[in-house]
C-alpha cells in the first residue's frame, strides 16, 4: 500500500467515523413514501415494520435510520 492509498483510506475512515450513530429510525410505507412512525433502536423498528407488515398481510413497510 502506498501513501496516497493510506491518505485516502485515513480520509475516508474519518468521514464514516464522523457520521456517527443514527439518532433514531423511521418507518416508511413503501407504496405512500410517508413515515408511519419512529424508533430509538432499528430492533425496535424492525418489529414494528413487521407487525405493520402482518397487519397489513404483505411486505409495505421498511426501516429507514436516520442520522442528525
């Protein structure tokens, strides 16, 4: 590896390093694009997609993070 590969490696490590953690997660009905609702973990999130999703009685709703 040379030092231009290392400088731009560094570089882009700090940029992800930088975005962080998300804040929370919405979710988002995939046909309508509208969030249904929010959470603080993307555990929490996915089960609440899933239980939309079951209610509903096909795959519509997705987790998406959102980063502040």
């Amino acid at each position: 590896m040379n030092a231009t590969s290392r400088k731009q490696d560094d570089a882009f490590l700090a940029q992800f390093l930088a975005a962080g953690q998300p804040t929370r997660f919405d979710i988002v009905d995939n046909r309508t694009g509208l969030v249904v609702g929010t959470a603080k973990t993307r555990a929490r999130a996915a089960q609440s997609a899933d239980k939309r999703d079951n209610a509903h009685g096909a795959i519509r709703f997705s987790v998406k993070p959102i980063y502040a």
